[in-house]
C-alpha cells in the first residue's frame, strides 16, 4: 500500500473549489455549444430556405421562357402557313369572281321580284340571255281557305 497523503482542510477546500469552478465552467461551455449549435441549424435553415427560393425562381424564369419560345414557334409557323394560304384563298376569290362573271355573261341571268296581296302572288322576272332579254309579269291567284 502506498502512503496515504492526508489532505489538509486548505487544501481540501482548494480541491473542492477547482472541481465546481471546472463544472460551472463545463456547464457553461456546454450551454455555448449548445446555443451556436442551435443557431447554426436555424441559419441552416434559412439557407435551405433561399436556396429553395432561388431554384423555384430560376424554375419559374425557365419555364416563362420556354413557354415563350414555343409561342413564339407557334406564331411563326403559323404565319408561314397563313401567307401561303391567305395568297391560294385570295387567287381562288379572283377565279371565282371572273367565272361567275363569265358564266352570267355567257348563259345570262335571272332577276325577279315578288309581292304578296290579299290572295294573289304578283311576280315579275327578267331573263337575260346574252343579247336577248325576256320580261315576265303574272298575277297568281292563292286558294285560301275561309
């Protein structure tokens, strides 16, 4: 057994003092810790937070600008259709304008009107054929029932 090494009450009370001066001191540091710790994941947090915003940002500005480009796509390829067939609609108009006008002209025509009175139809038409012309008035008498 080795000597015993008997503390003195000064002595004693300088150990009791260094061992709750290293607690509180402990206690303390811990507490720190925990404190930085604790704003260390609340600014992790906001981090996480701006950096979400930022993507969902970025996401928002790619897909405007898709969407833009397509619309514009749509806009182009449209108009390159559109001409073309504005330009066969328009020369199918002229056609059809100098074909009526060729068949009125070539067959003639027919113009007309009607009146309606009491029980009788009155009509008169004119036929036009080229040169020759015919008039036609009659008066069609209507059976109605009394």
């Amino acid at each position: 057994m080795g000597p015993k090494v008997m503390m003195t009450r000064e002595s004693a009370a300088v150990f009791i003092q260094a061992w709750w001066r290293g607690t509180l001191l402990r206690r303390m540091l811990l507490h720190a810790a925990l404190r930085a710790w604790i704003i260390q994941c609340w600014w992790r947090q906001i981090r996480a937070r701006q950096l979400e915003k930022r993507r969902w940002t970025a996401l928002e500005f790619y897909a405007r600008r898709e969407w833009a480009a397509v619309k514009l796509q749509s806009w182009v390829r449209m108009l390159r259709i559109r001409q073309p067939y504005c330009r066969l609609l328009n020369a199918v108009r002229i056609i059809q304008v100098y074909w009526r006008w060729h068949n009125c002209h070539s067959r003639g025509f027919i113009q007309g009107e009607y009146e309606l009175k009491e029980n009788q139809l009155n009509i008169q038409l004119e036929i036009s054929l080229g040169s020759q012309a015919c008039k036609v008035h009659q008066c069609i008498p209507l059976p109605l029932k009394e």
